[in-house]
C-alpha cells in the first residue's frame, strides 16, 4: 500500500507501474479515498495506491489480506503480532470495520487496519470475496535477533506448521511466513571468507531453527 499526500504523486505512480498491469480497482474516487487504485504489475506484485486525505502516514506499506480459509483473521493476527514484538501497537484512528450494511458475513470484520510491530507500520484487511490466492511462502517478514534467547522465544510463539519449518523459516498459525534470522549470521554472511561462507551456509541449510552457537562453531 503507497499513499501520497497529493494526486499528482498518486497519479505519477500509477502511470508508471501500470503498463503491462491488471488492474483490479481502476484509479478513481472512492468513499474512502479521494484518488485510489489497485493493481498487479507486470512482475505479479499487488499495489494499492491512495491520497493520504491529509494523514501523516508511512509512505509504503506492507498490507496483510486476509482471504479464503484465513477470512476473519486479520483482528486475531494482527493481535497476535503486536502481543509478540516489542514496540507493537494498533493505530486506534485508523480502523475500520464492515457494518451491517455490508452483510452478516462481514459485519464486524476488519475492513481496514494499521498496526504498527517493532515501529513499523503495516495494514490489514478481510475480503470476503473469491479470491484466488493466499499467503505463501513467497512473501516473508524477517525478524532480526539478537541473540539465541529471542530466536527461541520467537519460534516458539509463531510457529504452527511443524512441516514448513526449514533453515530459519517458519510459517505461523494464519499461514504467514518468518523468517527468524539472528544478527550475527548476517554479519558472518557479510564480511566473511569464502571458506567462512561455505561452511555457515552448509551449517545452517539443513537446521529448521538457526542455532548460533552452531553457526559460530564453523565459522
């Protein structure tokens, strides 16, 4: 999701990552946006683009919907999250829900909501309607660690698919995907020998939760 404080940025953008696009909501006026559209890009990825109306908000925001097996989940995600991460909170200005009007299946549901998690913010939405897709592995959030400590107290919270558990990546109980990546691996990856690399990356590939004082041992 990328909100603009004007039309022209809205605009601009638009006219730039809609050739060879789908579009799935034509750039218009809405209820809820003076200048919004929606649409896929040539490489697959979704876009939401909207007019801030005035709202000092992050500019480019990941957004979490919620859809299928997951409809109706997006509250008890995004609450489960915040409870997990330091520095997590729901932003109470900016939630919407569906009401009456919107039908039984809906009514109380999340229409739209901004979170923030570890000081970042992002959105989540349900959707109700058919849509032919869900969460995958082929997009991730990586939380960063520290130390040992953190890594267990993350994997133990978030993880729900045994199966789905490989080399640092987890997938939680809404079928998002983590990747749970202590610090200090990033660095031996970074500024380490050949050899140093071999041997982490050989190390690590076969764990499902990163075990540091393993990686530190080869390195």
């Amino acid at each position: 999701m990328v909100t603009f404080p004007t039309s022209e940025e809205v605009e601009a953008l638009w006219n730039k990552l809609s050739e060879g696009a789908e579009v799935l909501m034509p750039l218009d006026t809405y209820d809820f946006s003076e200048r919004y559209g929606w649409l896929t890009d040539k490489y697959g990825v979704s876009w939401q683009i909207m007019h801030s109306g005035g709202m000092d908000i992050q500019t480019v925001t990941p957004c979490f919907l919620f859809v299928g097996d997951v409809f109706g989940r997006a509250e008890a995600a995004m609450n489960d999250w915040i409870s997990i991460f330091p520095d997590s909170y729901v932003l109470e200005d900016h939630v919407i829900r569906y009401e009456a009007a919107d039908g039984p299946k809906l009514e109380g549901k999340l229409n739209y909501a901004r979170f923030v998690l570890s000081g970042r913010e992002f959105v989540t939405m349900d959707s109700a309607e058919n849509h032919q897709f869900a969460f995958n592995e082929m997009q991730s959030l990586i939380a960063f660690c520290e130390t040992q400590a953190e890594i267990d107290d993350y994997w133990a919270k978030l993880s729900a698919v045994p199966e789905a558990e490989q080399c640092g990546w987890l997938q939680d109980r809404y079928g998002v995907s983590w990747q749970i990546v202590p610090w200090e691996m990033e660095e031996m990856l970074t500024t380490g020998t050949k050899e140093q690399l071999a041997r982490v990356i050989e190390a690590f590939l076969p764990m499902k939760k990163i075990d540091v004082q393993a990686l530190r041992n080869v390195y």
